[in-house]
C-alpha cells in the first residue's frame, strides 16, 4: 500500500481548508477529469466549505495501456458555462501532464475568470505541464497505481487506498 485510506482522509480535508480559503469569493466550479478523479471529486467538494458547482469531464489518453498514447481525446464536454468562474480542474494522479496541458488549454479559450489545478498524486514528471497543480495531494512514486479511482483496464478502482501494480 501507498497511500492509507486514513492518509488520504486526512489529506483530502486539509485540502478542502486550502482550496475554501482561497476562493472567498466568486463562482467556483469543481471539474474532475473521468474517470479516475470521481473518487477524490466527491470526497473533495464535501472537504469545501462554500458554494460550488461540479461538472466533469470525460478525457481519453491511456486505453488500456500503463503510459499515456500521447493522443488527447475530449470525449464529453461540460454543459456547464465556464466564462466568468474560477475552474478548479480536478485530476486523480499528473504523469507527464500532457493531458492536463491540453484539457487547460481547451478551457482557456471558454472564459474562465481562473484556472488551477487540484491534484491527488503528482510523479513529477510533468515534462508537458506548465504550471505545477496548485493544490496537492501527495508526491507520488513514480510506479503505475491504482486504487481510489485510478485504475488498470477499468479494474482497481473500488480500493479505498492507493496501491502499486509493481
């Protein structure tokens, strides 16, 4: 095991204090990134004590494959306005942030009043990202886990804790 089901409740609040406080104002929505952030998206706006909307959005890049194709498909697209909100764009773990990259750029051009990242695991790897994710919730190895919504073929994600393949 990785990460405890225990570690990530823990880390989950202190992230919901973190993001609370820095959205005192303004329409903030919550966009997690299908299919792997749904886990860490309902525990986390829970964590958030002001009023929100979420959205997702369904992005494909891995298949079913351990490495990303490189190949960024937007598979379903928030109805969701976007202009004039602060988009706090939710992922399950940033490999190379090359998916990332492209999702932001894509949302960029609809408006938003601003756009951060808020991040379960990041490999720090992220040779494509141009910003590190504002809010984090661990440094992760740089192994191929599942478990608390990430997955491997569409299987592990039920776990309550993060876990490696190796």
């Amino acid at each position: 095991m990785v990460f405890s089901e225990a570690e990530i409740g823990q880390r989950v609040r202190e992230l919901g204090d973190r993001i609370t406080d820095a959205y005192p104002e303004g329409d903030l929505l919550v966009l997690g990134l299908l299919k792997g952030s749904f886990i860490f998206v309902s525990d986390l706006v829970r964590a958030i004590r002001r009023p929100l909307q979420v959205d997702f959005l369904v992005v494909s890049s891995y298949g079913n494959e351990m490495v990303s194709s490189g190949n960024v498909k937007l598979v379903y697209d928030p109805e969701t306005q976007l202009a004039g909100k602060h988009i706090l764009l939710v992922e399950d773990i940033v490999d190379s942030g090359r998916t990332l990259a492209r999702v932001i750029e894509i949302l960029k051009g609809r408006g938003p009043r601003s756009i951060e990242v808020c991040a379960l695991l990041d490999k720090h790897d992220r040779t494509f990202l141009p910003q590190p994710p504002r809010f984090l919730g661990f440094d992760a190895p740089n192994e191929f886990l599942v478990g608390y919504g990430l997955d491997h073929a569409e299987n592990f994600r039920h776990l309550p804790y993060v876990a490696s393949l190796q």
